[in-house]
C-alpha cells in the first residue's frame, strides 16, 4: 500500500511538472537587435504573467505594451497590430512596420 501511495505521489508531481513547463511559452523578457541593422533595438520588460512592455531605442523613448496569446506576443501600434514570435533563438516580428527589420537576436 505504501509503494502505491509513494507511486501516486510522483505520478502527481511529474503530471504538475510537464503542465507547468508546457503552458510557460517563450522568454520574450530582454534586448533584442536587429541581424541586419546593429542600431535597431528592442527591450522587451517583463510586466506581468502575459504582459509585456516593448521599449524602442533611438525612437524617443517610445514604447508599448502588448500581451501574449498562443505563443504570440501581440502589440497595438498606432492602429495596426504588430506581432512577435520567437523562433529557435531568433525573435521575429510581423506586420506594417516590421519593413526595415524583422529579425531579431538576443544580446
């Protein structure tokens, strides 16, 4: 009886285990430059469980927030929505204003 409930135990925490690092999605959270243009960065703030804040550099200062929803880091800019994925250790950005960059890699 005791080998059953000690079975039970670990099968308990490794179904935890597996559930709670399948729902984690990407690591967003830190800088970003451009492979193509080193002076074109992002840095990417973790605010909360999904919520992320996108600063701009060389923009002013500029930033905004977006959120994640099925791996996908959504942001609302200026009416159109721009989103970012991470692809092996790349981060990829989609949309109107990704024209003069669209890959990224971590610094």
């Amino acid at each position: 009886m005791q080998t059953l409930k000690q079975i039970t135990a670990k099968l308990t925490l490794l179904i935890t285990l597996i559930t709670t690092v399948s729902c984690s999605g990407p690591d967003y959270e830190g800088l970003w430059k451009c492979k193509k243009k080193n002076n074109i960065t992002i840095e990417i703030i973790k605010l909360s469980d999904k919520t992320y804040e996108l600063k701009f550099a060389g923009v002013n200062g500029a930033s905004v927030s977006g959120s994640v929803e099925d791996g996908v880091l959504a942001v609302n800019m200026f009416g159109n929505v721009e989103r970012f994925s991470i692809k092996g250790n790349e981060l990829k950005w989609t949309g109107v204003f990704a024209d003069e960059c669209s890959v990224f890699e971590k610094d």
